[in-house]
C-alpha cells in the first residue's frame, strides 16, 4: 500500500515540470487546459491520500469532542459506560467508531482506486 505525503496536492500542482508546460503550450494548450489535464488529475493521488488520513483523524477528533462536551453520542457514551464500570460497553463504543473509521477508509481507498487507477502499479491494483 502506498501512502501519499498528507498536504501535497497543493506541491504536486506547484511543481509540474517547466519542459512539460511548455511541450503543452507549443501545442496549444491554454493554462486552463494543463491545470484541468494535467495539473488536477496529477495531484488525485496525492489529495486522496490526505483524505483518507483525515477521515480517520475526523472520527478520532468527534469522539474526543463528544466526550468533553456533549450529552449524547458514542463519546459520551464511552465516559458514562466507563463511570459506570460497564467495560463492554465502553470497549462496543470503540469498536463502532474503529469500524466506521475503517468502512470510511475503505470507502474512500475505493473511489481513489476507480478515479486514479492511472496512477497505481500493477501488483497494488488488486
């Protein structure tokens, strides 16, 4: 599995190669159409590597919230089960909020995979 570098997407667009540019402009292609053609669908990978790191960070971050400052949900579920000893419980919270953290990821590996399969070898295809 290979895991892109959160945060370059915006690199990735920044960098594109100066000889490529100017082989698209000799053929005529405007500055929108490397962006659109090139720029965007080179930085794909990149942006859904940063999503998928996020999405699970995002679960992490809501239940830490619920926890500190709410009156419902599975964080505030894990404090009472916890203050309550109900240990199963508390450990059910958790793996709900893994579970979806993974059905996420998975869902968002397999959109990377169907739009940029491009840019995945041929063994990490599969």
């Amino acid at each position: 599995m290979s895991q892109k570098a959160p945060g370059s997407s915006a690199t990735s667009l920044a960098t594109l190669e100066p000889e490529l540019e100017d082989v698209l402009r000799v053929l005529g292609a405007t500055r929108r159409d490397v962006l659109f053609k090139i720029g965007l669908p080179r930085s794909m990978p990149y942006f859904y590597g940063s999503l998928k790191i996020a999405i699970t960070l995002a679960f992490v971050g809501t239940t830490v919230a619920e926890m500190t400052a709410s009156n419902e949900g599975i964080g505030y579920l894990l404090i009472s089960a916890g203050s309550a000893m109900q240990m199963g419980l508390a450990f059910s919270g958790l793996v709900v909020v893994g579970a979806m953290a993974m059905l996420m990821y998975e869902l968002f590996n397999a959109i990377e995979k169907r739009t940029t399969g491009w840019a995945h070898r041929g063994s990490q295809s599969q």
